[in-house]
C-alpha cells in the first residue's frame, strides 16, 4: 500500500475526500486495470463481513440463504420482453468457451430473476410449498456508461443482496413488500444511518414490476444515494416462467411475487454519512475492531505497562468486545492517526501514570475523552460504544433534516438542489409534470407516498400545473 500519512482532503471536497479516503483507510484499491471494477482489501472486506452478517441476521429469521449461477442462457434471459428492455444495454455476454463458440450465449447476471424463476417453476407445486422467501449475497455484472465510482456505480457489483419471494395472492406479496421495508429500515437503523423510502415513478421502476418501493438516503454533498429497492412484481414473472400452484380447491394458479435488493452501496453510505475530515468513523456494530489499546512505554516501566495492556485485551475481548492491542513500534501519534482515519470507535491510551492510578485514558473517535478505572473498565467501555453510537445516529439524523426542504415553486425547487439539498414538493403523478419538473430543475423525481418523520403527510398543491398533489422527494441522485 502506499505511504498514508499526508492529509486527507477536507470532506467537503466530498469527491476527493471520499477516493482518497478508500485507499488511505485500505477499504478498496481502485487500481485494478479494469474499468469499474475494484478491488477489496482485507480490512474493507472485515467490515463488509460485520455490515452483511447484520442483513444476513435479519433475513435468516424466515428467509433462507441459496446460490444460483452466475451465467444465463440466452433463452431464458430473454423470454421477459418488458425485464430485458430494461437491461439490454447494460449485459456482459459470454460467447466462447475457450476457442469454441457456444451454441447458447450466456449472460453473465445482471440480476437473477432470469436465474432464478425457471427453478421456482420446477420447484412450486401445491399452495402447501408457498411461501418461498430464498435469497442470495453475489456479484452481479453490468456495463456501466456512466462514470463509475467505488462502492456506488460499478461494473461488477460485488455484494449484492436479493431476495425472491413466491406468494399465493397478490396481497399477500404486497404484504411481503412491507415486511421487506420493515427489514431494511431496521438493517439502517443499526448502521445509524436515516433513510427515505418512497414509491417510484412508474417511468422509474424495476422492468416488469408492478411498483417499486425504494430506499435513499442522503450523502454529505446533498446527493441522494439509492441504498434498497424492493419490487411487487405481480404475476408478470410466474406467467412468463409458468410458475403455477394448485390451490386448496384444486385449481391451478399462477403465482405471485417480490424481489428486493441491497449492494456495498449501503457501505458507501456508511462511510459517507459517518466519516469526517479525519477519515472513517465506524458505528461499533460493524467496526472491525471496536477498540484499540495504545501503549505508552517509557524507559523501565515497558514491561509491566505491555502487560497490563495485554490485561485489559483480553478482559475486553472476554466481554466480547473486538479489541486490536497495537504493539508495533511505532509513535504514539503515528498510531493515533493510523486508527483514527480507519474509524475504530474508541481508543484506550495506557502509560505508566495511568497505570499507577489505576486508569486508562478513553478516547471516542466522536470526540472527548476520559478516564476509565481498569477494574470496571468492560462495563464503561461498554456504555461509551453505546453513546457513540446514539451520537452517530443523532449526528446523520440531523443532517437529513437539515438537507430536506420544502419548495413550492419550479424556481425554489432548483436553487435547494442547486444549495445542495433535497426538496420536498407536491406533485400530481402526471407523467408530464414530472418531465417538466425534471428537465426545469436537472433534478430526479425519487418518489411519492413519502415515509420520513422529516416529511409531512399532507397533501397540496402541485408545483407544475396546480392541480392537487402527494408529497414527492425530488433530488440529484448518483
């Protein structure tokens, strides 16, 4: 890795404090010679590993974890006319298998409903065998033309969570919706992180859905970043897949169901909303280490100020706190910095003094510090992980209300988005509004039926033609 110690790009140069930062804080090398493709390192991956064992948790209560293959026959990729369209510019086509052609082009995922439901047709027989809830944590491959970014537009999206679900009726797929939202919002809300979820624009939903609810939250530029998706796909698949059960009375049915999505988006976010200009600041529950020991050795006193330190490592570990005692010879501001830009939570300093009176000095990486009594060190430490994470959610909590706006004009909408926020407009769902608005004001129409305590459920006037309108989050998204 290359020499780390400059300074970070203050953050609100947040494009260049964000690349910098990926490197210096070794979540991804950005080097690899492939065009939106990056590569992890290991500490990245550890964090990667915390974040997507929290969703894998929350699944795991009635979802069941599968694996699909990567690569799709032609045939099947293509039988959803309405699913390809929305794809077709953006596959990765395999057509040789060393020097041979292949008689079927194989596409490599762009995402796997095209993978997935010609099983489900031979899998569901009987309403006895539905719900199915399965879903997969894989790389997906598409050719992204836009700029590419780490962790937020790529070519191979290495993280991606999806779900399939099969469902008896269509409420009750809708019901699945809700359920999904309700996982999302409470995977977020252990990442501190706030969200808005809303329902897109039809011109905006996943091809071959019936709606599209989706997740956003907002980065420190005042962009929005779609963190989730969650699809009511009807029964548009299972007709095209011929996924069919017998129900109680005998009859055959076509099947309904959803699909929802979670990528390293939501660790873009993480480290967006979180860090500071002095690099990542990581909620505890996913910190790779959520507290590094720092001795302070000084002449005779090495000895017992090492063992002590490795003392207090290993109570805090029994606790089961992730705890890294650094031992390397290096300076203690060499290592303050080197913790400090990788975010780990808490930083204990034990010198001589310290040990003497008992002590260890505690430093949040949110700020301040104090003095810890080593006999009842794991209860403390315990109760600061809890109030940074309480400060973290406080902190992106009122970033999100500041940045959301009410506009009720063409003109007021586009200087809150020129500022650097999101607005909250009314809006009557006509198609041709929305264009207008959108191409008035270079922003994006997010979507209705707001969920956020931040916007009202009040019904007005619509900014466009006047006619009565829903509330509408309207942003500049990546």
């Amino acid at each position: 890795m290359d020499d780390d110690t400059g300074a970070l790009p203050l953050k609100e140069d947040f494009s260049a404090w964000y690349n910098d930062l990926l490197w210096r804080a070794e979540i991804m090398d950005v080097r690899y010679p492939v065009k939106g493709l990056y590569v992890w390192y290991p500490y990245g991956f550890a964090i990667r590993k915390f974040v997507y064992q929290r969703l894998r948790d929350l699944l795991d209560r009635d979802h069941q974890e599968t694996l699909f293959p990567l690569l799709i026959p032609e045939q099947e990729f293509m039988k959803e006319a309405e699913h390809i369209k929305g794809f077709e510019d953006e596959v990765y086509w395999v057509t040789h298998g060393g020097k041979t052609p292949l008689d079927v082009k194989l596409a490599l995922r762009p995402t796997s409903e095209t993978a997935i439901y010609p099983m489900y047709a031979l899998w569901v027989r009987s309403h006895a065998d539905l719900p199915i809830k399965y879903y997969q944590i894989v790389n997906t491959f598409r050719y992204e033309t836009k700029q590419t970014r780490p962790l937020i537009r790529l070519r191979e999206i290495t993280s991606f969570k999806e779900a399939h679900t099969v469902h008896a009726t269509w409420e009750e797929a809708g019901e699945q919706v809700e359920e999904a939202i309700r996982i999302y919002s409470e995977f977020y809300d252990g990442l501190c992180i706030p969200t808005i979820v809303s329902k897109r624009p039809d011109w905006d939903k996943f091809p071959g859905a019936d709606y599209t609810i989706a997740v956003d939250t907002i980065m420190p530029n005042g962009k929005t970043l779609q963190i989730g998706t969650v699809h009511h796909l009807g029964d548009h698949f299972s007709r095209t897949f011929n996924i069919t059960f017998e129900d109680k009375n005998g009859e055959r049915k076509f099947a309904y169901q959803t699909c929802y999505g979670i990528s390293e988006r939501s660790i873009a976010a993480l480290i967006s909303i979180h860090g500071d200009d002095k690099g990542l600041v990581l909620p505890p529950a996913v910190a790779t280490f959520q507290v590094v020991i720092v001795p302070i050795t000084i002449g005779t006193r090495h000895e017992d100020v090492i063992a002590a330190a490795q003392k207090l490592s290993s109570i805090l570990s029994a606790a089961g706190i992730r705890v890294k005692l650094d031992t390397r010879e290096m300076r203690p501001g060499a290592k303050y910095y080197w913790w400090e830009i990788r975010g780990v939570p808490l930083r204990l300093e034990l010198g001589p003094r310290d040990l003497d009176a008992g002590k260890v000095m505690a430093v949040k990486r949110t700020g301040g510090k104090t003095a810890v009594d080593l006999a009842t060190a794991p209860e403390e430490i315990t109760h600061m992980l809890c109030e940074i994470t309480e400060n973290l959610r406080a902190r992106a909590e009122d970033h999100t209300r500041t940045h959301l706006c009410p506009a009720n004009s063409i003109d007021f909408l586009k200087n809150t988005l020129d500022k650097g926020n999101v607005a909250v407009i009314h809006w009557c769902q006509d198609r041709g509004c929305g264009e207008s608005i959108e191409e008035q004001t270079n922003g994006s129409i997010l979507g209705t039926d707001v969920r956020s305590p931040y916007v009202p459920a009040v019904e007005g006037i619509c900014i466009a033609c006047k006619k009565p309108g829903k509330p509408t989050i309207v942003g500049r998204a990546y």
